[in-house]
C-alpha cells in the first residue's frame, strides 16, 4: 500500500471560511449582501478557487446562499429554518446539560457561572448587542461543558444561522434584557444542584420560548410585507 502524505494543518478554504464566517457573524456583511468574489479573493490575497470552496462551507453551514446567475449572498433565515434550528438546538442542549450534569467538574459550572455573568453586566449596561453575543456564549459554554466535541461541533454549524437573525431583530425579540439574564440563572441553579430533570425542562422551555417568539416576530414581518407589498432589499456589493 502507498504511503499517505501528510495533511497540510489547514487549507486555504478553512481559512477564508472561518475569516469570512467572523465577519459575517460580527455584522461587517448584512443580511442580503452580495459577496462579491473577485473582490473578496483580491482582500483576502487568494485565487478564487480557494474562496469559492470556502464559501460552499459557508452555503452548508446556512450563512450564505448561492443563487444561480446571481452571486453568493449573505443570508436571511426563513421562517423554516429558524423553527427547524431551534427544534435541534433543544434536542442538543438538552442532553448537553444532562453530560453537564454526569460528567462535568467544578471547571464546567465556573465557565458557566461566568457566562451568565456576563449576560447580567450586558442586560444591566442596556448594552443588546453584547447582551446577543453573551447569550450565544453561554448556550456554546453548555454544549462545550459536556465533554461531548461532537455535539458542540452541531450546535455551532446549527447555532451560526441564528445569530444573523438575533443580530438584526434582538430589538424585538428580547422583549426584556433582565428577564433573559435570569432564565439563565434558572437554567445555571438547575445544573449547580445537579438535577437532570429540572436542567432539560429549562433548556427545553427557555428554547422553546425563544423560537416562538422570533417565529411570531417573522410572521408579523411577513404581515407588513404583505400589507404594503411585497418589501424585498436589493442585495448590495460587499464592502
């Protein structure tokens, strides 16, 4: 049998994924923007192979669309994905929470306790956006407490889409900064007493709540649409 070459530690498309994939996440590209890729390859000092791979992980990965003709554009969730991405998002911490609670050492629950320390500085500066990226941290800091790699690898590859649609509607769809802070609290107290139980019905509601209120955000949204016709942005270049 031939001997394998080594693996090079990373390919040119990892790296431009996860470059593009920070910037989209930290709001440098909006919802609709048409990334252009000659301009992009140019950026990023690489030839457009390279960077269309990348953007295909970006595509399975939900944080783009590519349409035929078109171009590649920065996506806005649908109404679907949003429902089917909390629908996983709950199955998977969940049984975060209860490997938490079986495996987990006192490192995992001061990861945790800090994280939800951070929600609370966030809701009482007033400050959403930090109060958004505190929100994800802590629901990552859960599933990266399990022990579990490959669960944390799915809530991340699900969880990606997600923050798109709560950097752009957070406004809305916290209808109070402190009440989010303490249904954290709630979820934190379940997994300090180690009750398995009480751990997954928090998750569960607290996920549960979420989705349905961004689900009847997106519906009163459609209304609007509908009400004034149809309200449809031109995808515009990337900067």
């Amino acid at each position: 049998m031939r001997s394998l070459r080594p693996l090079a530690s990373r390919t040119l498309a990892d790296r431009a994924a996860e470059k593009l994939r920070e910037r989209i996440l930290a709001g440098d590209f909006a919802s609709g923007d048409r990334l252009v890729e000659a301009r992009i390859a140019q950026q990023l000092g690489i030839s457009r192979g390279p960077l269309r791979e990348a953007l295909r992980q970006l595509a399975a990965e939900g944080l783009v669309r590519e349409e035929p003709r078109r171009g590649t554009f920065v996506s806005t969730p649908t109404a679907e994905e949003v429902r089917d991405a909390y629908d996983l998002r709950a199955a998977i911490e969940a049984k975060a929470a209860r490997l938490v609670i079986a495996n987990g050492g006192a490192s995992a629950l001061d990861a945790l306790r800090r994280a939800a320390d951070r929600i609370d500085a966030a809701a009482a500066a007033g400050d959403l956006p930090r109060v958004v990226r505190s929100d994800y941290e802590f629901h990552e800091a859960l599933c990266g407490a399990s022990g579990n790699r490959r669960l944390l690898d799915a809530f991340v590859r699900n969880a990606s889409v997600l923050r798109i649609l709560l950097r752009l509607e957070g406004e809305r769809f916290y209808s109070s900064l402190d009440e989010v802070a303490q249904q954290h609290h709630e979820l934190l107290s379940a997994l300090e007493d180690g009750d398995a139980a009480r751990a997954d019905l928090a998750v569960t509601e607290h996920l549960e709540a979420a989705r349905d209120r961004l689900m009847r955000h997106l519906a009163r949204q459609a209304d609007d649409a509908g009400a004034g016709g149809e309200v449809r942005a031109t995808p515009t270049d990337t900067r």
